[in-house]
C-alpha cells in the first residue's frame, strides 16, 4: 500500500536573484506530497502515528523566511527539514512557486523536487 499525505499552501518570502525580490518579498505557493507509511495512523487514530500537517507548514513556514536568491536552495532546504522531523519519508514531491516574478506578462516560476 503507497499512503501519501498532500500539503498545499500560500505564504510570503523574499526569494529572488535581484536585490529588491529579497527586500521586497513576493507571494509563493508550495505544494508538498510525502509518501509516509500512515497505516498505522488508520488504525490508531493517533497523531504521533502520521505527520502532522502543522509541523510541515512550520517548516514550510520557517525555511521560506531565510530569503534565497534560488529557489532551489529553497526547495532542498524545505526537503531536508522535513526529512530530518519525519526520516520514514520514503519518497515525495514538493514544489516552491513564485506567483508573480519581475517578468512581464502573468507569470509563475516555479521549482521542483521529487524523489
């Protein structure tokens, strides 16, 4: 059985390569899938058993703080903090989209990992 837990969310940073993407911030949407062995949750009824969606928003939350000049950066460190708090991970996805660029036009960038 694959049991995945999806985490999709709207938060503020200040990533970018241009000085002023890092003063001035932006809107960024992330999404995370996490392949994570909640059978035990399902019959349990216990949060310690599964992840918490609130503890990966935290992390979420926290690592879009420290601004970047590269998403990518971004991206490995959300990875990396939510495989340190949940090491039974065994594969996932989490993409980092900055909503509105200093592109012209309407435009996203976005940044992907999966593993």
């Amino acid at each position: 059985m694959v049991t995945t837990i999806h985490l999709k969310m709207q938060v503020r940073g200040f990533h970018g390569v241009d000085e002023q993407e890092r003063r001035v911030g932006n809107d960024f949407a992330v999404s995370l899938s996490l392949q994570y062995p909640f059978d035990k949750a399902m019959a349990s009824d216990n949060l310690d058993d599964t992840i918490s969606y609130a503890d990966v928003a935290a992390i979420v939350r926290e690592q879009m703080a420290v601004p970047s000049k590269l998403l990518e950066h971004v991206v490995g460190r959300i990875r990396r903090e939510v495989l340190n708090r949940y090491p039974a991970i065994s594969g996932g996805r989490i993409a980092v989209v900055k909503l509105n660029p200093p592109i012209p036009g309407q435009v996203e960038a976005a940044v992907e990992v999966e593993w």
